[in-house]
C-alpha cells in the first residue's frame, strides 16, 4: 500500500529534490504543506521534520474526474518528505492500492498505474 524510500540525503536537499523531479515529470507542486513546522507553531512539542507535496498532472486528473466526480476528494497525489529518528525517507500510498479501494473501474485503474509508475520514478531520482 506504501512506497517509502530511505534517503541518505538530509531533509533539505531531498524535499528540493523531490520538487525538482515533480516539475521534470510534467506534474506541478499545487503546495507543500510543512506539518513539522505547523505542529511546532500550534505549541506542540514535535520532533521530527514533514513535508507534504500536493502535487498533479491535470490530464491524469481530469481522466478520474471524468470517470467518477467523487474521486476529487482522492485528489491530488500526495507525496511525503520525513523524518524519523535519523533517517530521512520519501514516500507515498500507492494510487493504484487507493484507487482500487474506491472504484474497480479499470480504466481508473489503469490512470492510477501510470500515475503511480511516475510518482514513483520521482520518489527514486530524489532520493
């Protein structure tokens, strides 16, 4: 269901990293939201270092969007820049475990997959 990489990479450089191959591979950055530093900033004594990537090819989303409304709320794909302990990891829940759990429409599944095969080949160049 997940796919989580270790980096040797400190934190930093993997989360530019990650934004430089989501922008190679034709998806955009919609946002990143730094759950670390909102944790901290709410007074919530918080460790560890997470970035979360919101990120989109609108060709594949309006394939699902088209295919079943409902699934906007799967949308966009998100992929993790953390910490834990030492280690510096990358990683995301795979779309088409997610999707299949949503919908067993096979063109869906087959958006997923293609989908899936470049978050992941993102996930490897950044690491």
């Amino acid at each position: 269901m997940y796919y989580i990489v270790d980096t040797e990479k400190p934190f930093e450089q993997a989360a530019q990293d990650l934004e430089a191959a989501v922008t190679r591979h034709g998806f955009g950055v919609l946002h990143i939201h730094d759950l670390g530093a909102t944790l901290r900033g709410k007074g919530i004594d918080f460790g560890e270092e997470c970035q979360v990537f919101e990120v989109c090819n609108p060709g594949q989303a309006a394939k699902v969007l088209a295919t079943d409304m409902r699934l906007n709320m799967a949308l966009p794909c998100r992929i993790s820049v953390f910490t834990e302990g030492p280690k510096t990891r990358i990683g995301l829940i795979r779309p088409v475990d997610m999707l299949a759990t949503l919908s067993k429409d096979e063109t869906l599944r087959q958006t997923a997959q293609e989908v899936e095969d470049k978050t992941i080949q993102m996930i490897d160049e950044a690491r």
